[in-house]
C-alpha cells in the first residue's frame, strides 16, 4: 500500500526578555535550582501577575517576519492541568484570540524546489518548569527557575509531507527568531523545542489519519529520526489491522526508542477560560508600525546580500546566512581577511567540521573570527601553505595563541626562498637519478603520475613547509632541463 505522511509542527520559543512574562524574576540560563522563581511564578494567593510589554513586542515582530495578521486585541486564557513543574495548576496562554494570526513560511528543499508552509497562528504563554530526574534515585525534582518564562508557541498547519520538509521548516523558523534578535536560539538550553505531529493516510485520500505528537525534541536530528520512526510505527500498526490511538509521545535520542506518554487530550480537557488578573492587550497601528520598521535584516535578504556583496555562490550564501551568529562570524572573518570566498570555504569546512566534532555552536568556538581571518591571510600572503594552515587552525583551536604566534613557535613558516628551495630540488633530484631517467622517457600521461612522487620526497624533506606553487615551476623547470 502506497502510505502519505502528514506532518505539522508546534514551535515553543523561549523570548529572550530579561525578566519573565509576568513577573520580574530573571530569565537567566544556568543559575541555580529555585533561584529564580518568585511569588508571583510560584502562584501564591494575594499575587498579581502584570504583562512583560517586551514579550508582546517580540512576538508582533515574529508575526511582521512572516507577514502574519497581527491581531490588535489579544487575550489571555488559564489552561488548566496539573504537573508537578506547573506550581499554579494552571497554566496562562492564549486561544481564542492569539496575538499573531495566520502567516506562511516558504522553505527549499534539497532539490532546489520551494513549499510553503502555513502558520495557523503564534501565541504567547509562559513556560512550565522542568523536572530533573538523573539526579535523584527514585525520586524527580523539580526546578522552578523556567516556570514563567515567556514564550511564543508557533502552530503550523499540517502541510509537511516528510520529515525533510518538517526539519527544513524548523530550521527556518530557527533562522527567522533568532535573526530578528527574539531568540536566542541554543535548543540544548531548551530556546526551542518541538512538538511534532505525525499521521498517516492511504495516498489520494482526503481525510487526516489519527495523530500522535511527539514532544519536546530539541535538535534537528533528532526530529528526523523520530518523525521516520513515528511513520514506520503507524504504517506497522495499520497494515496489521491495527488502529492508531491519538497519544502524546517521547523520543529518546540516545537509544532512537519512543514510548507513550499519555492519552492526547482535547482543548475542552483543560477546561480553558478567561484569566480574570490580566487585561485584554491593545496594540496600535501605531506601535505595530514602530515594531515592523526597527525589523532587522532578515534572512532572504542577508541571502541575497551575500550573493551580490561578496559574490558567494546561491548555495553559500543560503548555508552562510541561515544563522545570524553564524553570519556575523563569517562576515567578521571576511572582513579581516579580505577574501570573501576563501573565508566561506574555511568557515563552512575545517571549522564547520570541528563544530560538528565537538557538538558545539558557532558561539562556543575557540577560534574567534579574528583569528580565522588572520591565518587566512597568512594562507594569502604565502606565509604559510594550505597543509600548514590545517595545522595551525589546530593549534588555535586547542588554544594554543593566535595564529601568528602558533606558526612563529611551531616554526611553521613557508619556504619561499627561491635559492633555498632549487638546492632542495637538485638534491632530491640527484638520490633519484633512474627515476629522473624515467620520467624523461616517459610519455606526458605517465609523466603528470610521476611527478607527483618527486613533489612528495621534496614535502618530506621540507616537512611540508616549501611553497607548492615555487616548489612545483622549479620542480617542473630542472626535470626539463
């Protein structure tokens, strides 16, 4: 049988506000357990809770990127469910009048192609806090510090038909929060995490199957791994003559196992009604306007600026301008050395490879676009050749010093010296006399073999350090005398 997923998604981004949404306590990632979390968090009679004005400004800007309706009477709701991370019992989001309406987000594919995705709406609530259980033996505890965290929650319609589609909207949405600055987008600090929904249906029919959603996946990979296991699941249970049973579901990443969690419940299980302590919000065209004109650059036009200021190929500028830090540190590296396809090349390479090493972010690397752009201006000016570069990113990687005291330590400074290098070539020349004899008997296609063997005893001798281009005219000139 010829199966169809669908796919759709919900976003939680985490507004990188300095305090929560509605009360002063800080924000801040990593501070200790229940430090963070005051009266008002915590849900204590007598306490009021007042709006974080700057939670609604950066959820207008999120639905101006998407060119979303945005809706200037909102209003807030009590979500009502009990978990041990949720101390009121409640929680405040919004439903029947959600802040950011209906939007799109056009995606590319692999292939080049181009879908859009709609958004059926993004609202604002507060984060639950989290439960912690490696610590504790046989036993959870719970940190408060997240509880009130504001958030937006980003509701796609289920128009993703694999998990592709799926992973190359999340990594929109990625670019989009944090490149309008609302966000600062470090999902293994929980910034964003997604919900997915999946089901399955006959190809060429109409009507959705039963969905299950998949809950908190915080990495890319690890959403595709789950959507692919979630679809053999459920293609399994119905070609067996099975039903699939609406259910929350988690996916471990470590064993690429998931299990449900519990049944899926309807918005009229959480018996969902107005909040009576906060006023509906107004926004003006007014404010609106102010909001849409202090938009920074967004990605399609940093896309389309790197294509036309530093003449990087349409694939380039797509990978390079995908993530504004990553784009700051190309472009600072740009800046330092000169050359805008050469930095492109190093930063999407050697470093992007030790990023993925070291399962870091751009922000975390140890070697700062400075120091980037200063080897690679060494690499230009001869300095040093592209096998020593190698070497010295090395060194700057493991902290080694910048590179221009790495390669003065290390004495890796090229070989250029003409003289130098032509009594290097003789030499060699001379302990390889019937090969010499050889290659001068040989045809050009045998000759273009061979010449390599007498280029690689003359990197051993020089430990790699002779300038290829020098190495390689008086190389050629004196096995042609």
């Amino acid at each position: 049988m010829q199966w169809e997923t669908v796919i759709g998604l919900e976003v939680h981004v985490q507004l990188n506000t300095v305090t929560k949404i509605f009360s002063g306590s800080s924000t801040a990632f990593g501070a200790e357990p229940n430090s963070q979390a005051n009266l008002i968090d915590l849900g204590m009679p007598g306490t009021l809770p007042v709006v974080n004005k700057e939670a609604i400004n950066k959820a207008i800007q999120f639905g101006l990127a998407i060119n979303a309706d945005i809706n200037q009477h909102s209003a807030f709701e009590r979500k009502n469910y009990f978990y041990p991370d949720l101390p009121k019992g409640y929680q405040t989001t919004q439903l029947e009048r959600p802040i950011v309406g209906a939007g799109a987000v056009e995606i590319e594919l692999a292939d080049g192609s181009k879908k859009s995705i709609r958004i059926h709406h993004a609202h604002l609530e507060e984060d639950a806090g989290k439960s912690l259980h490696e610590d504790f033996h046989g036993m959870s505890g719970i940190d408060l510090n997240r509880a009130g965290t504001p958030l937006i929650e980003i509701v796609s319609e289920p128009d993703m038909r694999n998990a592709e589609e799926a992973v190359a909207f999340a990594r929109k949405l990625h670019s989009l929060v944090t490149s309008i600055g609302i966000c600062d987008g470090e999902m293994s600090q929980g910034s964003m995490r997604f919900d997915v929904n999946v089901s399955v249906r006959l190809a060429g029919e109409e009507k959705l199957g039963t969905r299950t959603e998949t809950k908190n996946l915080n990495s890319f990979k690890f959403m595709e791994k789950a959507i692919a296991l979630e679809v053999e699941r459920q293609i399994d249970v119905l070609e067996s003559g099975g039903t699939i049973d609406q259910e929350t579901r988690l996916y471990n990443g470590d064993t690429h196992t998931a299990r449900a969690m519990r049944s899926k419940e309807d918005a009229n299980d959480y018996r969902y009604f107005p909040c009576p302590d906060l006023l509906p919000v107004m926004v003006t065209d007014e404010e609106i306007e102010l909001l849409r004109n202090a938009l920074p650059e967004l990605p399609v036009a940093r896309k389309e600026r790197f294509v036309s200021q530093y003449a990087l190929s349409a694939y380039d500028a797509d990978i390079l301008s995908g993530d504004l830090h990553l784009s700051n540190y190309f472009e600072g590296v740009a800046a330092v050395s000169g050359d805008a396809k050469l930095s492109a090349n190093w930063v999407m390479g050697e470093l992007a490879s030790y990023l993925n090493r070291d399962d870091i972010s751009i922000r975390q690397s140890p070697v700062s676009a400075d120091q980037l752009g200063q080897m690679i201006t060494r690499l230009k000016d001869g300095t040093i050749s592209s096998k020593i570069a190698k070497q010295v990113f090395e060194a700057c990687w493991n902290g080694e010093g910048d590179p221009d005291q790495v390669i003065e330590a290390k004495g890796l400074k090229q070989m250029s010296d003409s003289g130098e290098l032509e009594k290097l070539v003789e030499q060699v020349l001379a302990d390889n006399a019937a090969q010499v004899e050889a290659f001068r008997a040989a045809d050009e296609g045998k000759q273009k073999k061979m010449f390599g063997f007498f280029v690689g005893q003359l990197m051993k001798l020089t430990q790699g350090k002779a300038n290829p281009q020098q190495l390689n005219a008086l190389l050629l000139k004196k096995l042609n005398d």
